[in-house]
C-alpha cells in the first residue's frame, strides 16, 4: 500500500514539474530574446606561467584583467607596474579612402588599397603616404582580390586583401590580378525606373581566369622584384606565407587542382626554390591556410596533409625534407594548439575516438608515444596549454552536457572547474532530447552520422513529420557530439516536428578516403546517402513518411533540389535557398576542384544536374533565391524554373528583389520575412496546422 501511494504521488510530481516548465515564445526563438538557458564562460585569454592565468572581466562596461592562481581560483586584479618595454600600439587613423587598412608588424606602417586598385603605404609619424604600384585600372588589381580569389583561396574574412606584410615590416608582398579577357557576369539590379548592371569578372567552369603575379616590395628602396612564375601559365596560388628565415613561401597548384608544389621565393631576385611537392589522383584543397606550422627555432615546419586518406601531421626540416610522420591511422588530425620543441612534444586536436567528438592528444616529435589527454564521451575545444605542459585549460560538452569550462591535468583528471554555462532559467524549460545514431549507406560502405532532435513530450506511437536541415558541402559537417540548443530548435520540438541534421560521406568523418567517392560526380554520393538516411526514417514507426522535408542554402540549396528531383520518392517537401542547380553555372576554382571542365567531363556534369532529373519532381520544391546573388547566380533557378515550367510540373517560388546570398544580411525586413515564409511552409506542408498569428504580425508592424 506505502509504494502504491508513493508510486502515484511520484506521477503526480513528475506532472506538476512538466506542467511548470516553460515554452520558448516566438521572440526567443527567432528574434533573440533572452532566455536564460546559457550564460558565458569565463574569458581566460592566456596563461602567465605553469601556476597562474589571466582572466578578463567586464564590470560596467570597464575591462578588467585578474591573475588567477590556476588551482585554487585565487584572483587578484592584474596592474602592470613592471615598467618593461612593451610595444607601443598603432594609433588608429582613419585614411582616406583607404581600403584593408593595415599596420606594419613593427608600427611604422600602414599599408592600403584604393579604388584605382593600386597599393599604398603610409609613414605613420610624417602621414607620408607613397604609392607602391601604378598600373591599377578597372581590369588590373594591385593588391586587391578578384572575385574568385576572395571566395575560394583568400576566403571571405579576407575582405578582398591580397597583400602581406613581412614579420619585420621590411617588405610587403602582394598579388596582382590581370582580368583582362575574363568573361563578366551581368547582374540585374532593379532600382529605380531603369534598374542597372552590375558586371562581375565571375569565371564559370572552363572559363579563363584572372592571371596572377606575386610582387615584394622592399620598403628600403621602393622597388618590387617579381616572383619567379610565368603569369600566363593556367594556374593557382595559395595565400603567400612569410617562413622565420624571411623568405616569401607561395603555394602553386595546376588549373586541375591535383598538383601542389610550395617554392621559397627569395625577396631580392625572385628566385624560387622547390620545398614540398604533392600530387593526389583527386584534388587537394589549395585554401588550406593553416598547411604549415613553423617551429620557432626556425629548423622546420609541421605540415597538415590529407595524401593518405586522413589529415595528418608530419615534421619537415626547412629544405622540405621529411623527417617524421608525426600521426597516421584512420582518423582527422585538426588544430595544433602547441610545439613544444625543448620537450620535443606536440599537443594537437584530433578526432580519433570518435568521428563526432574532438580530443587533445600529444605525440613526440619522433611520432612515437602518442597520448590522449582528454577525458570521456566529450568533445574538447579551446585548448590552452600551461606553460610546463602539466595541465591545459579547456570547453568541453556532448549532446547532453551543456558546455564546461575546466583545468585539467595531462591524465585527464579535472583539477578544477572553472565555470558551467548551464544558465539560470535552464530548469525551467522543457527541452526536446537529442540523439546522435549512424545509418548504413546504401552501398554498406559508411555508418552516417545522423542527429536527431526529438519533439518535446514525443510518444513513440505517434507519426511526426521530418524537417532535415542540410549544407552537405566536401569536408563541411554537420553533426557532432556537443552541445547545441538552439531557440529555433526547441520551438518547433514544441511543435512536433522531427528535426534531423545527416552527414554525408565527403563530409569529413571518413576523412579524405570518403571525400575522394565525389571525384567528378559532385552531388551524387551525398544524394544517394542523404536518401540512405531518409529512408531509415521513414522506416521508424514513430515517422510519417509521407511528410519527410528537407532544407538548406547554397550547397544546401542543392542537395534539396536534388532531394526532390533525384530522390523524390524519399523526400516530399524542400525549400531550396540560392541552389546551384547545374555545376556548369559555379565558379571555376570550386567546380573544377571537384569536376574538373566540362569539356573533361561531360558526363560528370549531365548526372550532377538538377535540371536532369527535374521530370522526378512529384512534391512540393519551394525555389527561393536573391536576384542580386554574386555567389550562386539567380541564373540557377531561373534556369530551373525554366525546365520545371516547358514540363508542366508545380512548384512555389520567392524572390528577394537586391537580396545577396546571405538574405537578409544587410537587410533585416527581408530576413524576417524569410523567417515567417519558410515557418509557414512548415505548418501548411509538414504541420498541417495554422500558422500562429506572430509570425506575420511582426511584419505587419513593419508594412509587409
């Protein structure tokens, strides 16, 4: 009788504690409203020594440092009263016109672009400013990015600049871009009663692109010597690297992105020297910035390469010959977080465990003893290694574990906590659970990661809709065992609806041994997995399959028109953002790395296009793209829409009239907006149920 009663006052519990449990409302979960789930960690920014670290506070609005006795939290405001000779800051001046503004290492200098695309320096004791080339013109760039450098080699955060100072301020090395005959993408902008183009230098697969010539100015003299490299050759460079002996090391790599050679240029002739060559019967990714690690002795390099199958790392002397093959197995080596060349010891991040957590692991720089220094089933970041190499500092988190902050010895053992960001109102919520499984692909081969996010309340003898969110990018996943909660996340759990998140098997799990499957035939492997995967969904008891959704932007965009043209008897609603949707229509440098031309390979190009399979179409495919996009042309779905309309075949379509690839990125209406109509794709297509007011009373306020 005693447990009966307590069995029942247990349930009655259990019903009150979900009966308080909060919802997320509509403002934190799509307009960024508080909710107390997190709050921040501490902002350690480095150690002092094997004992203390310094720890930085804000404390109304004023930034305070503490130093910090690492083992017993001990803290004491840091004032530095040393009087030690310190190097004075850059004074911040605002220069005309001026464009990628940059400090010299040394202080001295800043150096610039303008918009006659030729390169500048200024003295910033005398504001003496001098031109370092004069040649720029609307075809000829000095130190300032064509389009396709910036997107694919220099990348974004790049800002377009294409110049580097050297470690002593001395020289400055900068690329020019001649895109004299370069065909020029017409973009429509529809201002105002005429509208107007935009021509963008934009070369599509088999095009010519931009020829490239790497200059060093010496600041003593003025005088640029060339590297020694024919600019007219069908070629590609990397981002120039300053090696510790001051020569300029250039990446180069062939228009068919499968050889790679790295030359030391030397400044004062331009003559180069060959350090590292490699070539893979696929490609190799010449945007891989972090290629080399420089010891500090100056006696060599730690390269990253991927030739084996896996990322590894491998100790060089400076002429480039190989000393040791620092790791090797069939698993991803990521960030090296220390060289430790007097204990003759390297302290890395690498996915070794398990393809979804990363680990700190350390191995001598012979290769041997290899250590994992992490603890458990979690996934480690922000390493910082103590000084003494006794202990690091480190975030780590799972699926279930909201991050924690915590020092930790080199056998794992946590010393102390340094702080949890689990927040004050997590409680108070009812969250939806997560669960990483993995599904066998079609062709057995690959167990892919697939993450789900339940509804919150689920019962298992329901049929819930699917909504998978995509990219399926090479060597760009997804899923990974931290963890992730997001506002938008727990609303529509709150709703019902299955949220899956799938990694294909070029996504960087299987290492390049996985990504070498899509040689010549982008987007058919992970089309083929992605319907591997769905299709186990729709197996479960507890899915309806007839209401299985997917979608995603750019690449993403892709893989959902894909989804429901290829792989339409698995996938039965999209939404397709900025989509390529023919590789023919992308850029040289990413297409060809992948394709190679069209004129290789015709066929790789027939079976990867949308367009091919746009008679499969038999659900409903929602087509939404920016006109202005400069990325993945609007000519993508135009041609799309185009097939979809001469075969007689339904689909919806919205436009963002001046919008780039990033919607709503300058413009927060139009965001919105995208918000409200991919939530009300949801609730009439998946849901099957009205959709709540909020979502277009936003923008009602606001004249939509």
């Amino acid at each position: 009788m005693r447990q009966t009663i307590l069995f029942a006052l247990a349930i009655v519990f259990s019903i009150s504690s979900q009966a308080q449990q909060k919802s997320i409302t509509y403002e934190q979960a799509f307009k960024g409203a508080p909710t107390n789930l997190m709050k921040p960690l501490p902002n350690i920014t480095k150690w002092l020594d094997g004992k203390y670290y310094y720890e930085t506070l804000t404390e109304n609005k004023t930034v305070k440092t503490f130093k910090v006795e690492a083992k017993t939290g001990k803290a004491v405001e840091f004032r530095d009263t040393a009087g030690g000779v310190k190097s004075a800051p850059v004074p911040a001046i605002a220069i005309v016109g001026a464009r990628n503004q940059t400090a010299s290492p040394d202080g001295k200098y800043f150096a610039y672009t303008k918009t006659d695309n030729n390169l500048y320096i200024q003295e910033i004791a005398t504001k003496k400013e001098t031109r370092l080339t004069s040649d720029g013109n609307d075809s000829v760039l000095n130190g300032y990015a064509s389009w396709i450098y910036f997107e694919e080699i220099l990348g974004r955060a790049s800002r377009y600049k294409a110049f580097w100072w050297s470690n002593d301020g001395r020289h400055l090395a900068f690329m020019r871009f001649d895109e004299s005959g370069m065909q020029a993408f017409p973009i429509y902008v529809a201002d105002g009663q005429h509208g107007y183009l935009e021509n963008n230098r934009y070369p599509k697969p088999g095009d010519k692109n931009p020829d490239v010539k790497i200059g060093i100015v010496s600041l003593e003299n003025g005088n640029t010597t060339w590297a020694d490299f024919n600019p007219r050759e069908d070629q590609y460079f990397g981002t120039p690297v300053w090696a510790p002996n001051g020569q300029l090391w250039v990446s180069w790599m062939n228009r068919g992105q499968d050889q790679l050679k790295v030359y030391s240029v030397d400044v004062n002739n331009g003559g180069k020297t060959l350090v590292y060559e490699e070539q893979q019967k696929t490609w190799i990714d010449l945007d891989d910035n972090d290629r080399f690690e420089f010891l500090a002795s100056g006696k060599g390099f730690i390269l990253r390469s991927d030739a084996s199958g896996w990322r590894h790392l491998y100790l060089h002397d400076m002429t480039g010959k190989r000393l040791a093959t620092l790791t090797s197995g069939d698993y991803t080596v990521g960030e090296i977080f220390k060289i430790d060349e007097k204990a003759k010891r390297i302290y890395f991040a690498a996915r070794k465990e398990n393809s979804a957590r990363t680990d700190l692991y350390s191995v001598g720089l012979d290769g041997q003893k290899m250590i994992r220094h992490s603890f458990g089933d979690y996934s480690f970041r922000g390493m910082q290694i103590a000084p003494d190499n006794k202990s690091f500092i480190t975030t780590y988190s799972n699926l279930a574990t909201p991050p924690k902050m915590a020092l930790v010895d080199m056998k794992g053992k946590v010393i102390r906590e340094l702080g949890d960001a689990t927040g004050p109102d997590a409680g108070t919520y009812a969250l939806p659970k997560k669960e990483l499984v993995r599904v066998k692909s079609a062709d057995g081969l690959f167990d892919l990661p697939v993450l789900i996010t339940y509804p919150i309340g689920f019962d298992p003898a329901k049929k819930y809709p699917v909504i998978v969110n995509i990219y399926g990018g090479p060597n760009a996943g997804t899923v990974y065992d931290t963890y992730r909660m997001m506002g938008t996340d727990i609303w529509w759990a709150q709703e019902g609806l299955v949220q899956v998140a799938i990694d294909n098997r070029s996504s960087g799990h299987f290492g390049k041994n996985g990504m070498n499957f899509i040689h010549r035939q982008l987007g058919k492997y992970e089309i083929e997995d992605y319907m591997s995967a769905a299709k186990w969904l729709g197996s479960q008891s507890w899915i309806d399959a007839t209401r299985i959704g997917i979608t995603g932007g750019s690449f993403g965009g892709y893989m959902t028109a894909m989804a429901l043209t290829y792989g339409s008897d698995v996938f039965t609603h999209g939404i397709a953002n900025a989509s390529v949707t023919d590789w023919s229509l992308y850029d040289t440098h990413y297409t060809e790395r992948f394709m190679d031309t069209p004129a290789e390979n015709p066929e790789g190009y027939k079976i990867t296009s949308v367009m091919n399979y746009a008679d499969r179409l038999k659900g409903v495919l929602r087509i939404v793209h920016g006109t202005t996009d400069d990325n993945v042309h609007m000519q993508n779905s135009v041609q799309l829409i185009n097939k979809l309309q001469d075969l007689g075949k339904p689909f919806e379509m919205m436009i963002y009239p001046n919008e780039r690839h990033g919607i709503g990125a300058n413009v927060r209406a139009k965001r919105d907006h995208l918000v409200s109509e991919n939530a009300s794709f949801f609730y009439k297509h998946l849901l099957k149920k009205p959709v709540p007011e909020v979502f277009w009373k936003q923008g009602q306020k606001k004249g939509f």
